[in-house]
C-alpha cells in the first residue's frame, strides 16, 4: 500500500473537543445540544427531561459522532423508562456513560491502550506509523477532528480510565 493512502475512510467528526486542551468541550459540543434540541421540539413532555451539562456530557463523550450521540440519548431513555425515573439525573448519566466506555474497550490490548495514550500526549495529536492505526480508526477508538489540518484524539470514552491523558506535550 503506497503510504499516505489506507482502506480507513475518515470522516471528521464535530469538534467535542479542543486541540490544545482535548479535556475542554469545543464547539461541536453545542452543535450536538441543538441537534438535540431540534429533535425534540415538537414533543411537550421532553422539554427539561435533562439538565444541560448533562446533555453537554453526553455529547462530548459521543465522540463528536452523531450516531453515538443518539445511541447515548436513547440508551438514557430506556435505563429511564426501565427506572420510571421522571427525569434524567445525573446518576442515570453516569451509567450509561459507563456502560458505553465499557463497550468501547471491549477487545482492546494493553498495546492499543499505549499507542491512543501517545497519540493524546503528542502536542500535535498525529497518526504514528504503527499497523494498528487502521484498525483503531476503523473502529472508532481514533477520533479525526479539524481545525483547518486534520488531528486525532482518543475517543473520550477511553479516556475515562484506561488511556493516561496528561496535557498535550506535558511528560505528566
């Protein structure tokens, strides 16, 4: 395969976080609440069914991926409806945000683990040249983002426990 080119498409996902501070919430954080938003408009009972930083939660943790980002909202539904929880809390949150980290390290090895840990230390959050690149961006685990270049990050929700995040160009 001549280098530069791969089988991976990427397609760049809404900046949930900063560059230079991936732990901080980007723009694509807010797209994501008015997507929401927009979704539920027409239904009266929805309105005020979650408070916003756990909406903004949700939505940085979705990796900035829509589809993930629905499958979070719905996941929370259902743990709700099961619950009869008239609301969200940020309880209910927590476990669904658990339950899909949980899933996202399913099949992981310690090396992978290492190889998104470096690429969140590098300052510059570039591809290594390393054969498991693909398969962790095939599988969603790397993130590409934008700012005008391409960069890439963890999915945040490897970043809960398994994947050391020590800010960008820090030896920490």
């Amino acid at each position: 395969m001549a280098r530069g080119f791969s089988e991976t498409l990427t397609l760049v996902n809404a900046p949930v976080m900063l560059q230079e501070e991936p732990s901080a919430h980007g723009p694509g954080v807010r797209f994501l609440c008015d997507v929401y938003r927009v979704r539920i408009r027409d239904i009266a009972e929805a309105d005020g069914l979650i408070e916003q930083a756990d909406l903004e939660r949700l939505a940085y943790f979705s990796g900035g991926r829509g589809r993930d980002f629905v499958r979070l909202i719905q996941a929370l539904m259902i743990k709700g409806f099961d619950e009869e929880a008239p609301r969200a809390t940020a309880e209910l949150v927590d476990e669904v945000i658990d339950a899909a980290r949980r899933r996202m390290e399913e099949g992981l090895y310690r090396e992978d683990f290492e190889l998104v840990a470096r690429i969140a230390r590098d300052p510059r959050h570039e591809l290594p040249n390393d054969p498991r690149t693909n398969d962790l961006l095939r599988y969603f685990r790397l993130l590409p983002y934008s700012n005008g270049s391409e960069w890439f990050y963890p999915h945040p929700l490897l970043t809960l426990s398994k994947v050391r995040v020590s800010p960008a160009g820090s030896d920490r």
